[in-house]
C-alpha cells in the first residue's frame, strides 16, 4: 500500500516555502471605515455610518424620521446629517472601500498550488490494475519572492480607497449644504415676486379703470399691463425653480414618498457679524486636501508598481513543481513499492519579449503620477485663493446691498407714499418706487445666497469633496424690470 502521509508531506513543500501572511487587518466588514468617521467627524462634526445589514438599514431609516421630525423646518445641519446616513449612492461608495480591502486580503493569500496525479501501467494483471503512481504539486515561485511587494502595493490602494470614500462622504455634505442653500434662497425669491405681483396687479387694475374714464393713454395702460404680464410669467419660473431646488435636495437627502413633506425656512441666516480669517488658507488646504492625499499615493503605488515590474523584468513566470512516484514491482513473486521524489522549475525564456515594454509602461505611469501629483498641488493652491476671494468679496458685496441699496430703495418708497398722500405724486410713480424697493429687496436676498454658497465652499477648498474652484454667479432679480 503507498504511504499516503509521505506523499502528502512531499507535495506540501512548495507551501511550506512560501510561509504564511496575515490579512486579519482587511477582513472585517468595516475594514478601513474609521478613517472615513473620523476625517467626517472632524470636518463636518458630523456621523457617517456604513450600513452592513437590514438591522442598521431600519434603524438609519428611524434615526432619518427622528430628525425630519424635530424640527419644524428643516435646518442645513440636520440636512447634512440625514444625507450622510441616508443616501444609498453614499453607501454604494463604501461598497469600493470593501472591494478593496477585500483585494487587499486577497493579496495576503498565498496562490493555490496545482495538484496532479497519475497512473502508468495500467492494465498489468500480476500488479493489480496499475503499475506506478505518480504526485506532483506544482507552485508560483515568483509569486512567492515578490509577496511582500504585491501586499504593500495592495495596502496603498488600500489606503486610497479610504481617503476616497472619505472624499465621497465630504462631497454629499458639501452638495447638501449647497442644495439647501440653493432651495431656501428660491423660496425667499418666490415670496419678493409675490409680493411684486400684487403691487404689478394693483398698477395694471388701476391703469384700466383710468383707461376707462380716459385719464390715462393706451400706450401707457399697455405697458402697465404687460409689465404685470410678465411678472407673472417670472413668478411662475421663480416658483419651478424653487420646486426644482427642493427636489435637488430631496435627492442628496435619499427621501422619498411622505417624507418629501418636509417644509424649508422662510429665509437665508443673516449675515455673520465676523469674518472668517483664512490667512493660510493655501497652507491648510495643502496639509488636509484629501484628493492630493489620494494623488500622493498614487505616486506610491505607481513606484510600487515600477519596482514590482523591474523584479519581474526578465522572468514572468517561475514555477516550482515536486512530485512523489510510487512504483509496484514483483521480485521472485514478493511485491515491492520502491518510491522516488523528484522537483523541477519551469520559467519563461525571455528570448522575444525582455519585458523593456512593460519597463517602459510602468517608467511613465509613474511619469505621469508625478506631473499629476504637481498639477494638483497648483491647482489646490489656486482652488483655495479663489474660495476665499469668493467668501470675502460675496460678503462685502451682500453687505453693500443690505446696508445700502435695500435702505435707499426704502427710503425713496417711503418719501414717495408721502407725496402720494400729499397729492404731490400720482399712484404710479408711488407703485414704480415700490417695485424698484422689491427689486433691490430680490438683488440682496441673492447676494445673501452668493455669500453662503461661497461659504459653503470654503470646507471643500480645505479638505476636498466639492467644486470648491466654482465661485457663486451673481444672478440677477427674476422681477427685475430691466
């Protein structure tokens, strides 16, 4: 009978040679995720959570009510905290933060080894059936030799996979905060142009009956007229608008069906009294910015990549194979099974391809690393610059409307209903100056919303995970009559 213990522990060597690595580290279910927590609590001051299971999906989704509830309105921070937990597109993003830490463990394992068993002589009566019994294990040396090399790349991707879902989780909230802003802004348009509306209606009401006594020229009744016409038309817009920028943020919130109710405040804060001093802003931004922490290590893993290529240049395939055979004969009619071991390595001969491609190609991957790695450090730069030159002028420019503009409008109204009431100025220059006063009243709510939209930015110039580069664009006034 064939000692099945020695045949077994012969063909085991390969496996014995390779040793053993540990990838305890990437095989939890939140491998890697304390990263994202920790760098979204620290920025946001608020919880991202990966959802793993039906249990944790019931209790976010009582968690999301809860915070829909307490507030009669919904605040930009409980906005933010009820996307971060909510949103599945967020939660999709977490899935490639587990592929790679699965690829990651992957890469911890050891390469199976190839198994082969034979027969020869079989058929040979006196032997019973076969004659020798051949074993082979055969196993990826040069995998073995450059293990540790393919863990530490695995383990940079690794670390890019975090930052990136850590980037994701920034973005939503960036996006939410904007979205509200955007959303809130449109309502608090929606009611100056009603108000608008009803002093346009009162004006083109008036204009017919003193077309009708003759106190007043068609020409101008139709220009009473069409100016209220069109106002309409502008609130009908504002009021699309306004429903559109609730569902851009419905979206980003991952609500739906009765939870869509929720209501906005009526109006943008106030502006802040201080301004936030961002002095270093170019220096903060190159120390957090997350996507030039990911570049960075993109420029890791591409040297990484190159000495594992420069390793493998000439041998691309180095296979160890060792075998046991067992041969049966029969000597002066007693049976013997004499055994023999046996190893061979087979490799490729790098007569047509030396591998100067594949140098090449990893040579300018990391080329191309480094020039990107620079590119972004500039661009960041420039990204933080034009955020705080948004903030501060945004805020300047709302001063000036709220200071300025909004109370002389006021002021022209207000001495324009006194003449009116001293018969001084007809009805509508007093219905003119009020519309202009409405006007001015739109210009500021827009500048307010320009101001916070650059504010919102200011987080993402520092750490990444929004358009921080896209400086709010003055709109004009939807009632504008200009």
């Amino acid at each position: 009978m064939i000692p099945i213990r020695r045949l077994v522990a012969t063909l085991a060597f390969p496996i014995i040679l390779g040793g053993c690595v540990s990838g305890a580290e990437y095989a939890g279910k939140q491998a890697g995720f304390s990263t994202v927590s920790a760098t979204t609590r620290s920025v946001v001051v608020k919880d991202a959570i990966w959802v793993q299971n039906q249990e944790q999906a019931k209790a976010l989704t009582a968690r999301t009510k809860v915070l829909l509830s307490r507030e009669k309105t919904l605040g930009v921070e409980t906005a933010v905290q009820i996307a971060l937990i909510n949103n599945k597109g967020l939660q999709a993003a977490y899935a490639d933060l587990g592929d790679s830490a699965a690829d990651a463990w992957q890469a911890t394992m050891l390469l199976n080894p190839t198994a082969s068993v034979g027969l020869k002589g079989i058929g040979t009566p006196e032997l019973e059936a076969f004659r020798t019994i051949e074993g082979a294990l055969t196993a990826n040396i040069l995998a073995l030799i450059t293990k540790k090399r393919d863990v530490a790349l695995a383990d940079t991707r690794f670390e890019q996979a975090q930052l990136n879902a850590a980037l994701a989780t920034l973005g939503l909230a960036a996006n939410t905060r904007r979205a509200w802003i955007t959303a809130v802004a449109a309502d608090e348009n929606v009611a100056q142009l009603q108000i608008a509306q009803t002093s346009a209606d009162a004006a083109s009401e008036l204009a017919e009956k003193l077309g009708e006594t003759g106190g007043m020229a068609k020409g101008a009744q139709a220009r009473e007229h069409a100016f209220a016409a069109e106002l309409a038309g502008e609130t009908a817009k504002a009021r699309l608008a306004a429903r559109l920028a609730k569902e851009d943020l419905t979206r980003l919130l991952g609500l739906w069906g009765a939870d869509t109710s929720y209501r906005l405040p009526n109006r943008l804060p106030s502006l802040p009294k201080t301004i936030a001093q961002r002095d270093t802003i170019e220096a903060n931004a190159l120390r957090n910015r997350i996507d030039l922490k990911v570049a960075r290590l993109e420029l890791e893993a591409s040297a990484q990549s190159y000495g594992l290529t420069e390793a493998t240049r000439y041998v691309t395939d180095l296979e160890l194979v060792t075998g046991l055979e067992a041969e049966r004969s029969r000597e002066d009619g007693v049976r013997k099974v004499d055994f023999s071991g046996s190893a061979e390595i087979g490799f490729a001969i790098p007569i047509f391809d030396t591998g100067k491609a594949r140098m090449r190609k990893a040579e300018l991957a990391y080329m191309r690393s480094a020039n990107q790695l620079a590119e972004k450090a500039v661009t960041i730069r420039s990204q933080a610059r034009s955020a705080y030159q948004a903030y501060r002028s945004s805020l300047d420019i709302a001063r000036h409307y709220r200071n300025n503009v909004v109370p002389l409008r006021s002021r022209v109204a207000e001495q324009s209903l006194l003449t009116y009431n001293g018969m001084i100025t007809n009805t509508f220059e007093l219905l003119t100056d009020t519309r202009e006063k409405i006007n001015a009243t739109l210009l500021s709510v827009n500048a307010r919303r320009d101001f916070w939209l650059a504010d919102a930015n200011l987080a993402p110039a520092i750490y990444g995970g929004g358009p921080s580069s896209a400086a709010a664009e003055p709109a004009m006034a939807a009632g504008s009559d200009e």
